[in-house]
C-alpha cells in the first residue's frame, strides 16, 4: 500500500486537476502552497484552472518548475553567477589550451575547431555531476567494465576526467555556478529548507530522475506537508523503486479512447490530411480550442505546418510553443550571405557572384531609400543585369560598383520614368550606405565581444531601414537571434580572438546551431502546437500527432556524448535506453488521456511508423484476434502528375506574318527553327530572351565571342595579304591578346580568368603555329575578309549573316566559321540521310545549316560559281591543334555542288513553312533531345 502523501492517478487520470484538488488555500490565497512541476508549461494551464474553477481573483500558489525550484533554493545560500554554456566552452578552452595532453591533440587547438568539442565537453561532465559520479570513478572506470575498456576510450576518459575535476574547481573559485553544480549542492540545501511554513508541498508529474533528484526528492518525501502526484505508466515502477517506494504497475490497453491513424507516402501528404481533418471539424461547427493539441515531435516541419495547415485558422486561435533551430531562418541565410561574400575578398575587390547573392536577399534589396524599398530593388536588380552582361567579369572593388556611370545612369533612367526625383548622386550615396553598414562592419573585429557586437548592429541596421520587419516571424526569429548574440558579447568567450576573418565566422555558424527560437506562444489560448517535451503533464481532449516515425519518436539514438554506453552503465548514467523509456512513458500517457487521436507517419522505402504505433497496432491485433493491420490504417492518397504535358502548337496570326514578312532570316534562326519551332517563336517571334545568371564562370558563349573578337583583330590587320611564317606573327598575338585580356578582365587576373587566359595563349598561339603556318606552307592563302558582314535578298526572303573570315586557298574560296566546341555531331549535315521529301529527316541530318546557308549569301552578293567556293567550320575545341581541326561543309569535293544543291532546296523549303500563315509552330518530335537544355522549357512544361 502507497503512503498517504504520494498519489498515483491512472494513465488518463488529469496532473493539473490533481494537483488543484489538493492544493490547501487560505480563502482564495495560495501562496502558501509550493507546486514543482518538471517543466515550465504545466503552470498556466493550473493557474487558469484555479481562477475558473475559483470564479473570483486569487493569489497563486508558487509553481515552479524543478530547475527553477533549485535556482530558488541555491540562492538562498549563494550568490553567484550561473553560467551559460558559452562561458563554460570559454573556461574549459583555457583549460584544454593549458593541458599537457589535450584531448583530441592538436586537432582542437582553435577555439573555433574547439567549440563544438567544449559543448560535448560540457555536457558530459555536467551529466557526470548531476549523477553525482565521483573524479575516482571516473578515472577508474576499467574496474566497472566486464572485460575493460580500449586504450583510447580511457585515455579520452581521463582527459574527461582532468575536465571534471578541474572546471567545477574554477569556477567554484571564480564565482560562478552551473544548472548540475546547484543541483548537486541544493541536495544538502533542502536539508535546511524552512518547509513548515507552508501548507503543502507538492510535486507532480515526474518520471525520470537523476541521482540529484533522487535525493532531493527523498527528503521531500520525509516533510510532512508534501504530496508527490505520479501519473501511472510503463516504466513508473522502476523510477519509484530509486525513492524507495514499492508499486505494482496497473496498465491498461489503448481501447477507452479513439485512435485513428493515417499513412503518407511524405510529409506534405501529412499536413495536407491533418488540414483536411481541421477544417471539416471547423465545418460542422466544432471548436478546435486549447483542448486540442497537434504535437510535432521534429522542428523540420514546423514551417510547412504553419503555412500549409494553420494558415486555415485566424492566428489568434492557435499558439506554437515549440522550438526552431536558428540556422534554418531567413536571417542565418542573410549572414551567411554576407560571410561568403566577405571571404571571397581579393585584394580589396569582391566577387560578384557572392555579391549578387547578397544584394539580392529579401532583407538587403528591400533596404529603403526615401522610404521605399522598391527603390533599392530597382537598383539592386539593375544591378544584376549590368553584371550578368560582363560575366567575364569576375570581381570588382566596391568603390567601382558604387562610381559606375554606365550603371548609375541607367538606375537614373528607370527612376525617371517613374516619375521619381531620385538623382544619380543620391543612388551614388544610397549604394555606399548600404556597403558601409553591412559589408564595411565585418572586415575585421578586434574580438569575439565586438564581432557580436557587429551582428547586433547590422541586425538592428536591417530591422530599422527595411521591410523585413515586416516579414512572418521576422520578430521572434531576430529576438532569439539578439538574444544569443546578447549572450556572446556579454560571454566570458568574449575576449577571445582568432587570426582571421573565417574563424569568426566558422564560429559564428557553429555557435548557432546550438541556438533555437524560442516560439514561447500564448499558453493557454487556442489550439497548441507544441513539441513533445513541452506535452509533459498535460492533457488534450483531441490530439493531432504528426510525423510519428521510428528515429523521430521515439529519436534516433545517435549519442551527443564523449562516454561510450559501455562505460555510461558502468557509471550509472542514463543511456539511450532509458531515453526511449522516457519517451514511450510521456506518449502513452498523453494519448491514454485524450478522448480522440488522429496519428500520422510517413510510409515509404526509407521511412517506417514508430515502435509506439506498432505497439498500439499489436494490442489491436490482439483484441481482434487478426494478423493484419491495414484495415486501422488510413491510407492519405493525392494525385500528383510527374508527366508534363505535351507542348502545344501555336497557330499563327495576322500579326505574326506581319512581322515574319519584314524578318531578317540568319542561319541560328533557322537552325533554331529546324530544332523546334516553339523555340523559334519564343525567340524570334515574341522576342523572349533567357535571363542572363552570373554564375561566378566564364560562360562558353561569352568566351566564344571573346575569341571571335580576337581573331578579328588579328585577321583584320594582315588582311589582303599573302600569309607567311612572318606576318603570321606570334609575338603580336600574343601582345593582342594582353592587351584585349586586360580589357575583358582586368588588369588583377585571378581564379578562372586566369586560367581562361593561360589556355587562350596555349590555344590561339597553337592556332598560328601548327595550323595556319603549316598551312601557308602547303598553299597560298589570303584573308580576303575578317568578320565579313552580309544582307541580301533571295526569293523575297530577307536573308543576313556574319562570316568569321573569308579566305582565298590557292585558287579556292573558303568561307571559314570558327567554333570553340570540340564535338563535330553539333554541325555535321548527313546527307545519305537527308530526304527533302522527308521533313522528318531534316533535323535528324543537319547538325547546323548555317555553312550552306553562308555559302547561298555569299554567293549571291559576290555572284560567283559554286565550283569556286567551298566552307567548313575549325573546330579551337578540339584536344589538338592541327589539320584535324577542319570540319568541311562536304567531305567529298566532288558532291560540293550536288550537296550545295539539296541544301540549298532545304533552305527555302524551311523558310516556306515559316511563312505558311496555316502552318503552326510545331514542338519538336524529339522532346528528349531537344528540351533538355532549351531556354524555354519551363514555358512549354518540359
């Protein structure tokens, strides 16, 4: 039989009605009643009870909860410092820097290396105080293990052991205090605590306690005027075995209440069915209240939660009390930013990849300027287009973003057209203010105090010049976000430096994966979203569970700790074990005291349901003598088509043979034509053109025309003149190419101009050098023309081009096209495959049409024999310079005219049909192979 003063109510029993019942007021006075519960949260939920259950104002009673309970006794006796667990890394870095063998070697000399380290550090002896395990046990662990310990298990356990005995010493000497030390030493502070002068004591609603806890707890239990309330539960035997009280367990099987589960292949599907389930109770008038509860065991889908589910709510009818891990916001996002772009720094010039990824975060384009942030979007765009046109351009100095005529002055334009007054100084102004507040504050920092001191002010910057205030949960994102870099300026780690600017901000990015908002919520009001932890000694009438999936709950047991689990049980400390007790305890009692419970989890190849659902599952199985489970599980099904639909044939209209009557038809239009005629028309037609990225690289088209400009200028300068080793000069070459390689990059060449540049001499000097002299020596030649421009008309039809170069080889002209590709499939013409009555072997045979189509122009502007002309495209991709480079427009001489001929027939076939007003513009039959890299695929669905 149980002693009077301790209580254990049934697994549905109700922890806040038990605890009022029992309290013993003074009229409506409480305050002589003292109530710890494990958490923090059971308090609202009871002093809303007694006020109801009151109906008049009272004096509350003084609920604590357990860590608050110790704080409040220890600082009866002392008066220090409770260290955060930043200053406890701070100490135990000078500890390990003062260490004759530091743990790890010399792999955590840096604090930054070190940080995640002195966290498990910290955890672990703190673990190791509050279990009151002794600095000898620790050290001679080897006598608790069957069998021993490996060597470096124990040489990582006495270093854990200099860091146990030394750190509770310093701090002791120093002033401070940590959540294990007050625990350990308020076991002998209770021992003097004043009970009597209250009317009870009460402490409800725990499960697992450590060794601390354990003593404090057996001398509560000796005053006279405690209760301790237990709710019962798999495993609550065992934990009131450690306070010497004997119970048999009295467990019964889900059955009394309504659970129902659902499977989904995913996540959405989860929260899609969980909306569906909300809104129809909403439909037929019933309330979802603080009498329902969704429990989202993991943070990861708090988002998708808020969005996609309780977006169907007003949002004073719910409240989120969970936590979110900083490091998955929008403002770690903004830093990060920003930190990339500070290290990619070179010479005081930023490269612009970094830097448009940062102007054009949310918060940064949305700093305002006269009070609006269009303004900056404006600029900052801009901006990206300006840069996007020179991708050649990999870095620049701030000062020349910020003095850029050609830029300033097209912002001025755009403004101008608005009707705004904004001038091209103040934009001038505007650009330099913002570099100074957020790029200026963090090229440099004396030390940790001031490089939080910096994110402080830059957040404030932010907060107070743009709209991300205005942003959804903006304000307690930045409030958790202050809050910890509050406590790292304020930090004994303050002082602390590091050589570089990537130390700080590895720092910073480990510091704030340990760091969460809060999302602290109304507690009392409206539907409750809380974690699992936060459902401690609570009680819902209808509970929506999510993500319920074996390694989410109960977690994935993947140890945080430095202690291996054969030497935790040889210390008595908890294990992964009795961390799943704890969570199979606190879920089975808050399901078994709802009235209706909606469960879903994820179902696919790489996720399974929880060990808890398959609990629940087995008894039912039991209870209805059957070996399947299917029929109690709720399948959530959604259609989504992964097949694109096929792209759609755009008839043409009057307006569109306006415009293909006066078009200039060039060779890409037609070999964009032959590909796809959507293409065609998204191009040509409507005009559409692909944005232009900055990608940090070099981009083959534009290395293309940068080379094409080369050899035009070289060509250009001996054109008409017979070529020969000597005017085939290798040193002007190379002089051009310096010269044009400076204006193209400029003048501080590094990373992939740099390279560029280095294979632009090796290719262009090979050029010369074991293709055109070679070539010189076998026949004559002559640049009859460099960048040859033409427009002429054919059969009504518009025709122009650009020819690289037009050379005379022996008595022969040759329309040269140069190529920076190696692959000679992207413009060979099969044509024992081409058919003109086949329209479908068109693009099937023609790689390019565009030698054909020069060699037409060419011959009617210069009104010569087809016999005298030849074409063919030299490839500068390939591996090696030599003859092999040639790809000629037909392999047989012989067959030039007879080819030139079929091609010729093609041309006009295909320009036909372009201007056929009843032949629409097809989708190519291919998708595959001409979708895939298409600018426009994302407007045909493919």
């Amino acid at each position: 039989m149980l002693p009077a003063h301790i209580i254990i109510l049934p697994e549905d029993g109700n922890i806040i009605d038990a605890v009022a019942d029992h309290l013993t007021p003074d009229g409506c006075d409480y305050s002589r009643n003292i109530v710890i519960f494990p958490n923090r949260r059971p308090a609202h939920f009871l002093r809303k009870k007694l006020a109801i259950r009151d109906g008049s104002a009272i004096i509350p009673p003084n609920i604590f909860s357990i860590d608050e309970f110790i704080d409040h006794l220890y600082e009866i006796e002392h008066i220090d410092i409770k260290l955060e667990p930043i200053d406890a890394v701070a100490i135990l870095y000078k500890l390990h820097k003062k260490s004759t063998n530091p743990l790890g070697g010399k792999g955590f000399i840096e604090l930054d290396s070190f940080l995640p380290l002195g966290l498990k550090i910290f955890n672990d002896i703190e673990e190791l105080c509050i279990e009151k395990v002794t600095i000898s046990q620790v050290k001679n662990i080897d006598q608790f293990i069957e069998g021993g310990i490996p060597f470096q298990t124990s040489n990582r356990l006495q270093s854990l052991s200099y860091f146990y005995d030394a750190f509770y010493k310093n701090i002791d000497q120093s002033g401070y205090s940590t959540r294990s030390s007050r625990y350990r030493k308020t076991t002998e502070i209770i021992k003097k605590f004043n009970y009597d002068r209250f009317n009870k004591i009460i402490l409800a609603g725990f499960f697992a306690l450590t060794k601390a806890e354990i003593d404090i707890f057996k001398t509560i239990i000796l005053w006279n005027n405690s209760l301790l309330i237990f709710k019962d539960g798999t495993g609550i035997d065992e934990k009131l075995k450690e306070i010497s009280i004997e119970y048999k367990l009295s467990l019964s099987a889900y059955g009394a209440n309504e659970i129902y589960f659902y499977s989904s292949p995913d996540f959405h599907g989860q929260v899609f069915g969980l909306s569906r389930l909300i809104k129809d109770k909403l439909d037929n008038g019933l309330s979802v209240d603080e009498n329902s509860l969704i429990l989202a065991p993991s943070s990861d889908g708090l988002m998708p939660l808020i969005h996609n589910c309780l977006s169907i709510l007003s949002p004073e009818s719910y409240n989120v009390s969970m936590g979110y891990p900083l490091f998955r916001t929008p403002i770690f996002g903004f830093f990060n930013n920003l930190m990339e772009l500070i290290l990619s720094i070179y010479e005081d010039k930023i490269y612009l990849l970094n830097y448009v990824r940062f102007i054009l975060h949310p918060y940064t384009k949305n700093i305002f300027l006269n009070n609006q942030a269009e303004l900056t979007r404006i600029i900052f765009h801009t901006i990206e287009e300006e840069l996007s046109q020179n991708r050649t351009l990999t870095f620049l100095s701030l000062k020349e973003i910020e003095n850029n005529e050609k830029m300033l002055l097209k912002i001025t334009a755009k403004f101008q057209e608005m009707g705004s007054a904004v001038t091209k100084e103040m934009i001038a102004a505007h650009l330099k203010e913002i570099h100074q507040n957020t790029i200026g504050r963090f090229k440099s920092f004396k030390n940790i105090g001031d490089f939080a001191k910096r994110c402080i002010e830059l957040l404030t910057y932010i907060y107070e010049h743009s709209t991300a205030r205005l942003h959804l949960l903006f304000y307690p994102f930045s409030e958790a976000f202050l809050l910890s870099l509050h406590k790292l300026s304020k930090s004994l780690i303050k002082e602390l430096s590091f050589n570089d600017l990537n130390g700080y901000f590895i720092f910073f990015k480990k510091y704030i994966l340990t760091c969460n908002a809060p999302f602290e919520g109304t507690p009392i009001r409206g539907l409750q979203v809380l974690g699992f932890l936060e459902t401690r000694n609570l009680t819902f009438e209808n509970i929506y569970i999510i993500d319920l999936n074996e390694g989410i709950l109960p977690s994935i047991n993947e140890s945080d700790s430095l202690i291996p689990f054969a030497v935790r049980k040889g210390l008595g400390l908890p294990t992964y074990l009795d961390s799943d007790k704890i969570a199979e305890y606190y879920f089975e009692t808050l399901l078994k005291s709802a009235k209706e419970s909606h469960i879903f989890f994820i179902e696919n190849d790489k996720m399974e349901k929880s060990r808890f659902i398959e609990k629940i599952l087995w008894q039912r199985q039991k209870r209805d003598s059957t070996q399947e489970d299917k029929s109690y599980i709720k399948p959530i099904q959604y259609r989504i088509s992964l097949k694109n639909p096929a792209p759609v044939e755009i008839n043409k209209t009057e307006k569109m043979m306006k415009i293909l009557e006066s078009f200039k038809f060039t060779a890409s239009s037609l070999d964009t034509y032959l590909r796809c005629g959507l293409a065609f028309y998204y191009s040509y037609v409507l005009k559409i053109r692909g944005k232009e990225d900055i990608t940090g690289e070099i981009e083959k088209l534009d290395l293309g025309i940068f080379i094409h400009n080369i050899l035009r200028n070289y060509f250009g300068k001996i054109k008409g003149e017979i070529l020969n080793e000597k005017n085939l000069s290798i040193v002007k070459m190379e002089k051009l190419l310096e010269s044009m390689c400076k204006i193209e990059f400029g003048n501080d060449l590094s990373g992939a101009a740099y390279l560029i540049k280095k294979q632009l001499y090796s290719r262009l000097i090979d050029l010369l050098k074991k293709y055109y002299i070679p070539l010189s020596k076998e026949c004559l030649i002559k640049i009859e023309e460099s960048e040859y421009k033409l427009l002429t008309k054919i059969n009504s039809y518009l025709l122009g081009g650009r020819i690289d170069s037009v050379e005379i080889r022996d008595s022969k002209t040759v329309i040269i096209d140069y190529k920076t590709s190696a692959n000679e499939n992207n413009y060979k013409i099969n044509f024992d495959k081409l058919k003109l009555e086949n329209r479908d072997s068109w693009q099937e045979a023609i790689g390019s049409i565009q030698l054909p189509f020069y060699m037409m122009i060419y011959l009617e502007d210069k009104k010569i024999d087809i016999s005298k002309l030849d074409a063919m495209f030299l490839l500068l991709g390939k591996n090696v310079i030599n003859e092999k480079i040639e790809l000629p427009f037909c392999d047989d001489e012989n067959r030039i005219s007879e080819n030139y001929e079929t091609l010729k027939k093609t041309i006009f076939l295909i320009l036909d049909e372009i201007n056929k007003a009843d032949m629409p513009f097809l989708p190519p039959k291919n998708l595959k192979k001409s979708c895939q890299f298409c600018d426009y695929k994302d407007i045909c669905s493919t």
